[in-house]
C-alpha cells in the first residue's frame, strides 16, 4: 500500500519494496507447504514464526530511521526502485 501511496519520499518506498520482495516467496511458499501433507503443515508453522520474527524487525528498523537492508532482497529492492525512476 505505501509502494503505492508514497511518491517522494524515497526511505518509505525502499522499505515497502523491500517487505514486497521478502514476503512475497514467503507467501508462495506457505501455499505450496499447504499441499504437503503433515510435513507441510510443521513447515507452514515454521515459516509462519519466521515471517512473523522477520516482520517485527523490519518493522522496528524503520520505525527507528534505519535504512536496514536485508541481503538480497534489499539489492533487489534497490534495482526495482531504480527502475521505476523512484531513485
């Protein structure tokens, strides 16, 4: 929604590419865990705790000013911005 939303200011528009790029495969892989039987399930609740962990910290480094940029993600946030002429 902020992607969106926010034009100008370029610290919200790289933190909300980021989380789109983050849990985005995250999501994907939640609905294909769903259709493994038992095992899927048990990694479904792992996903889920991790996604949770991963939220509360990119939450709380952009609540803190911090430019915090995951590995990959970050980078490809970056390239993503930059491609649509945002940075």
């Amino acid at each position: 929604m902020f992607l969106l939303i926010e034009k100008d200011n370029k610290f919200v528009r790289f933190h909300a590419m980021q989380s789109v790029v983050a849990f985005v495969p995250i999501t994907i892989a939640s609905v294909v865990f769903g259709f493994i039987p038992v095992v899927g399930g048990i990694l479904n609740l792992l996903l889920s705790l991790i996604s949770l962990v991963l939220w509360l910290v990119l939450m709380y480094q952009a609540f803190q000013g911090n430019y915090f940029k995951l590995p990959k993600a970050g980078d490809y946030a970056e390239t993503q911005l930059k491609n649509m002429g945002s940075k």
